[in-house]
C-alpha cells in the first residue's frame, strides 16, 4: 500500500471503540482505514475453541503455570489455553514499571481487540458521574454532561442489544433494554431479603451485552447460555466486533483492513495544527509505512494510545508533540477490584439450574449517592451469582465418587468494581533507555492505588459481608486482595477531555486541542471513570465523536 | 544468521533437558503451543504402574467407568511433565515411594501388587498424615486424579450430563427431574 491520501479516515485500533469508529466513519460515506496491530480473526472461523468442551481444550484449560508466569505476566494467572490465542504475549512485547508499584497491563493481540474477550456488563453513566468531579473539587471537570451522551447511549444499545431490567434508578440510567437473563431462585430470595433488609439498596438483573432476542438483521442469534462467551461466539450472541461493527463497516464497501500493523507514532505538522499521518511497521516483514487521512481516530485502547501519542514527538526530541500542557499521560486510572464475598443460601434445595447464564445479579452503587459521612469519596457495586456446585465429600474411592453426583447448597458470590479517583500523579511516560522489538520507548507505569481506594475496597469487604449476613446467608465469607492497578482491565485516562486546553487533551468532542483532526475515543478520554463498566460508553462516545467529525469535515473545518 | 538459527544450533550442546525458558526462546513463537500429543515421561514404568492403580482406587470403576478408563493416569503424567515445577513433582515422587516402602514392609510387595483393600489401607495411611509426606502427597494426587476425570470425555459426559447448547435458562428446574448433575 503506498502512502497516499486514499482514505478519509484512518482508524487505529479495532476494538469497542475502533470498530464503532469504523462503522459509523464507513456508513456516512467516508473511505476508512482500519489498523490494528494483532492478527486477523474472523467472526466464527478463528474461534478455535468455540462451542468445545473441557476434554477438547489443550491441558483441560489449565494454562502451564510457568508459562503463564513467563509469557503471559499481566494477566496473573487468568489466560487459559483456550483464550491464550487472544492475548499478546507480555514477554516479546515488554512495558516498563518499577517494582513496587506493578501495573498489570493486559492486552490483545488481536482484530477485534479486547471485544472478544470483554466480561460483557454494559451500564450507562448517570449525571451524577458526569458532574462528580466539579461537585468534589477532584481531578477537571467533564465538559459533558449526561444528556449529551443519553441519544448515542440509545443508538448503539438500539444496535448492539442489552439485556436487563428497568428499574427507573436515577444514579443506574436505564438502557434501551432486551429482555434481562432472569435471576434463579436464590438470587430472587436474595433480592427480596436484601432490599428489606437495606432500604434503598438494591439486587437487579445483569445489564449485558449478550442479547437475548434474535437480530436477524445482523445474522445474530440470541444467546445459547453455554457461558464461554471468551472463546468467541459464532452464534453472535455478544457483542464483539466481528460480530457487530466490523460486518457492518465492510457492507458498505469503504473499508479496508489491515491487521498485524503495529502504528508507533503519528506524524505533526506543528504549524497546522494537524496529523499528517500515520506510521506504521508490518508486524511480520517489519516494513514501515506512513500512510495519511484527512482524519485520524486513535483508538488503540487506552494505554497503547497514551503510548502511540507520547511517541508522536520531533526528531531529537523526547518530548511528544501533544505534550505541550503536562496533561498527557497523566491521571491514569483503573477501577477497584479484588474484594469478594460468598455465602450459603438456605433451602431451595428442590431446584437447581439448567442452563449457563452469561452473567447473574448487580447490586448498584449506594455509597456517596447523597452526603453521607464516609471516609472515602465515590463508590462501588456489586457483581455476582448465585448457583449450585457438586458436593465436595472428603476421602477418595466410591463414597466419594457418588457423593459427588449430589449437589451442594446454593451459594452467591459477587465482587465489587468501585471507582478510582484522578490523580495528576498517576502517569504514564516513555522510558527512553528501553526499546521494543519496533524500536519504540517502552511505556512505563507510575500507577498506585491511594487512601480513597483503600478505604473503599475495606468498605465494600465490610459491607458486602455485612449485607450477607443480615440477609440470612450462611458460611459468610469474604476476602480483599491486593489490587494491582490494570488488574480490573478497566484502564483508563492520560488523554482527558476538559474544557480547558490548558488541563486536558481533548475538547467536548473527543478532538485534540492540539490538532483538529485527530479524535481519541477509547479509554484514554476518561476524566473519571464512576464505577460501572465503561465500554458501553466508549461505544456511545465514539458515535458521538464521529458524528461530530463527519459534520466537520463535510464544513470544510477538517 | 538470525538468534533464532543462532539458538537451535546450541540444542546439540545442552542435551535433551533444556532449561525451559531457553527451549522457548529456541522454539520462538508469537503464541507458545501448549502440548496436546503425549504427555512428557516423567514416570518409570513402577511409577506409572502405581499412579494407574491408585487413581483407579481414588475414583474407582462403578455404574460408570473410573479413573483408568478416564484416561487419568495420561493426565496426571501430562500435567507432571507440562505443566509442573521440580517440587511440585517431588511431591508426587516422594508420595509413591513412601506408600512403596509401607507396602514391602507391611505386606511383603510393592504397593502396585498389593490387594485393591491394601491399597485403600495405604492410601488411608497417606491421608491421615501417618506416611511420610503422605498428606500433601494425598491432596495433590486427590485433586489430579479428580481434575483429570470430571475434565475427561467420560466424567464430562457419562458420569455427569453434558449440555453443550442449552438454549434455554431455568433458575429454577426441579431437581427431581435431574439424573446426573449437570457438567459446568
């Protein structure tokens, strides 16, 4: 391919965000680019381990613990053999951090991104989200508020398909919703227990990204409950970019694919104001390329586009081109994770489950929601299940084996994902002294969780036991590990968005306020990042961005 | 020449048993392979021999088939070579020849030609702690062997009941209409 100006747009990175990037770029008419550095899948042919059982896993899904130590650090254990092939591997593509402050940077090395292998949980920010920050005098302001986002919210729920319940929550925004997974005996229990018990708080269905009706239209099948939705579906029944936005930007005949292309920087025209183009280097053969587009929509996830722009700088220079006001790079943040709690639920023994649900019960934020006395800003909630295993009879030899044949209790679990505040101290940098396979600083990581994250994560522990216990659960317990920041796979920031160009990188639109047409979708915008899993926002986000951008670029601004 | 040919060519000098770090570096892949042909040896012929026999006695043939029919023994051995560290094995070597020397001296044999009623006795012995190194050497042979058969095609879809597109979600299916519980 020769570097010419034959696209519109280049899209850099395929995952949530690039791959509704693409869609909506190609369905208003642009001719689309789409980078990504990992390899080709294709939607049902390249999931190796779709619709297999355990026996036709390699090792029984038991990932080789030393190698999973070795080549695939950052997931900490959780790669198995039959999503390893969706992983990059950590050991040939090192970043950089110094040993106290370990940061699990997990990421894909494939088409489609973190989308095949995402937990699915899909929520909308509430306006109190969107105003935290300027309410608390913590990190920079949003310069958006919910009703901007509510309409692109709609459209991509409306498009991808969201299950789950209305519960006219004004703190949990309900979605465009498909019919919720319903909730099993216990947790129905559960429910009703836990809500009289705790006025106010609440136990609702899963909000999930696994439809639930068929969308023909989209040769989408609703889901099977087989529950190994990290293999990849070929049912369609979750939302992934092959199976949702990528078929829809190659209908329009304006997309072109290229994976295995591995971008390192962009290319600055500092007396423009503009990106003047993309470099990128053949993961296989090594050739570089500077490819250009009126536009750029860098979506590369949040880090590796924190990565791409830091080394986006002049010849000779350590210091990137979109650097200018300190921002970049800073305020990096994850969510909280690593707390859990379990308990037995009495009787209902007479039913158990058919069936494997993607996903189970949520019970939303209740801390902060109004002033309360708390040693902690922001909150928390709460993801979890209930369900029943075999029995676990001691001994070995006949008495064991059928005893197993009998079904424990019910018993719920669930585990907290609580909000990270901004600080402007945790960054991300280039490490000049170390270089990749392309010849790229490494990226380095100075991310540490603080007292409000602390406070939290003991809080939820003590809540979370507390909740169980009064609700009549039994065997009650619990356990807060220590979080390594990156371990949720919820990071986000170092790009923000904020009014001012003096504070933030991005303007209300996604747009750099150092080169107009360069938009940021991914993670990286986040100023804050709430409690509730944020992909679904960098869908409505990106639609919105792009929306934004057409209409520019039609106005001759671009 | 490149570091890769560069490696491969120092696979004469070190032998057979390469350190795994440099086994992977010479095998250099984007995304390792995990082995799914035979398993590495790691037993002797004694030692596969009594790893068959008591995994037989820890989930033992009854309406439905056991351990040895599961194909456990290549499990454990598979999980030993691939998947292990050095400890990790000794647990499991130091076990076997305690439960052996217990045998001779109890019962005048090796543990493998002792009666399936021995076996039990020694295995017994092993869990109460009352050999040495028996309990960790229980607990983790235990978890092998009951790994190895509820992920086998026969404890997936005969001892219990496999639904590979259940289609549909029940949170409350009768228990009474269960004959085997359902696999995960």
């Amino acid at each position: 391919m020769a570097a010419t100006d034959r696209f519109d747009a280049i899209v850099i990175g395929s995952g949530v965000s690039g791959g509704w990037a693409a869609k909506e770029l190609t369905e208003k008419g642009l001719r689309v680019l789409m980078v990504d550095r990992g390899r080709m899948v294709e939607h049902g042919e390249d999931y190796p381990f779709d619709g297999k059982s355990a026996y036709e896993i390699p090792a029984r899904g038991k990932m080789p613990a030393a190698l999973a130590k070795s080549d695939y650090f950052a997931l900490n254990g959780w790669v198995s053999p039959a999503t390893q092939p969706f992983f990059i591997n950590d050991r040939l593509n090192p970043y950089d951090y110094d040993a106290p402050n370990k940061f699990n940077w997990v990421r894909p090395s494939v088409v489609g991104g973190k989308s095949l292998t995402w937990g699915r949980w899909s929520f909308r920010w509430s306006q109190a989200d969107f105003e935290a920050n300027k309410r608390e005098g913590v990190g920079t302001d949003w310069p958006i508020r919910y009703d901007d986002v509510a309409p692109w919210y709609s459209y991509v729920e409306n498009y991808i398909g969201v299950s789950g319940g209305r519960e006219n929550l004004p703190y949990l925004p309900d979605s465009e919703f498909m019919p919720p997974f319903p909730m099993n005996v216990a947790e129905k229990w559960l429910k009703e227990r836990l809500e009289s018990e705790f006025p106010g708080r609440k136990l609702i269905n899963a909000r999930l990204s696994n439809i639930t009706e068929d969308k023909p239209e989209q040769n989408r099948t609703r889901c099977q409950k087989r529950a190994q939705c990290d293999r990849g579906c070929s049912f369609g029944a979750y939302f992934s970019t092959q199976a949702v936005t990528l078929p829809a930007a190659r209908a329009t005949g304006r997309l072109t694919l290229r994976s295995d292309s591995w971008v390192t920087n962009l290319e600055y025209d500092p007396a423009q104001k503009r990106v003047t183009g993309v470099r990128m280097v053949d993961a296989n053969t090594g050739q570089v390329e500077v490819v250009q587009a009126r536009m750029v929509f860098l979506c590369a996830s949040a880090m590796s586009s924190l990565h791409i722009l830091l080394n986006s700088r002049p010849a000779g220079s350590e210091r990137s081109y979109f650097h200018s006001n300190g921002a970049l790079g800073s305020a990096v943040m994850d969510h909280i994770f690593r707390v859990g709690v379990a308990g037995d639920i009495p009787g209902m023994s007479e039913f158990v489950e058919y069936g494997r649900r993607p996903g189970g019960v949520y019970v939303p934020r209740f801390r902060n929601l109004e002033a309360e006395d708390l040693p902690f800003k922001r909150g928390y909630g709460f993801q979890g299940a209930a369900g029943r295993q075999a029995s676990a009879p001691k001994g070995f030899g006949l008495s064991m084996k059928h005893g197993m044949r009998e079904y424990g209790p019910w018993r719920f679990t669930m585990s907290a994902f609580g909000e990270c505040l901004p600080y402007d101290d945790n960054r991300v940098m280039l490490n000049h002294s170390k270089t990749d396979r392309f010849g790229t600083p490494l990226l380095r990581f100075d991310v540490r969780f603080r007292d409000n994250e602390i406070r939290m994560m003991d809080d939820a522990l003590e809540q979370g036991m507390l909740m169980l216990r009064k609700a009549g659960l039994t065997n009650v317990t619990g356990g807060r590990g220590k979080h390594v920041p990156g371990e949720a796979i919820h990071e986000m920031g170092g790009a923000r968005m904020g009014h001012d160009p003096a504070t933030s990188v991005l303007n209300k639109w996604n747009q750099a306020h150092d080169a107009a047409n360069l938009f940021i979708t991914d993670g990286a915008q986040m100023a804050s990042v709430s409690c509730v899993n944020p992909s679904l926002t960098f869908m409505a986000m990106t639609a919105r961005a792009a929306d934004h951008a057409v209409k520019q670029m039609r106005a001759g601004l671009i | 020449m490149d570091r890769r040919i560069a490696l491969a060519s120092i696979v004469g000098m070190l032998g057979a048993n390469i350190f795994a770090p440099l086994a992977r570096a010479i095998a250099y892949q984007p995304n390792p392979v995990i082995n799914t042909g035979a398993p590495e040896i790691v037993f002797t012929p004694a030692q596969r021999a009594l790893v068959t026999a008591l995994s037989e006695r820890i989930l033992p043939t009854s309406d439905t088939p056991g351990a040895i029919a599961a194909g456990v023994p290549e499990y454990i051995e598979h999980m030993l070579g691939d998947w292990a560290i050095a400890d990790e094995r000794a647990t499991i070597f130091e076990g076997l020849a305690a439960i052996d020397t217990r045998s001779i001296a109890d019962y005048g044999k090796p543990a493998v030609k002792a009666s399936a009623a021995q076996q039990d006795a020694l295995l017994t012995l092993a869990m109460n702690g009352e050999l040495s190194g028996g309990a960790p050497f229980f607990e983790a042979f235990r978890q092998l062997v009951i790994t190895g058969y509820y992920t086998s095609e026969i404890g997936i879809t005969q001892e219990r009941e496999y639904l590979p597109v259940p289609g549909e979600y029940d949170g409350a299916y009768p228990y009474a209409k269960v004959k085997r519980i359902f696999s995960s």
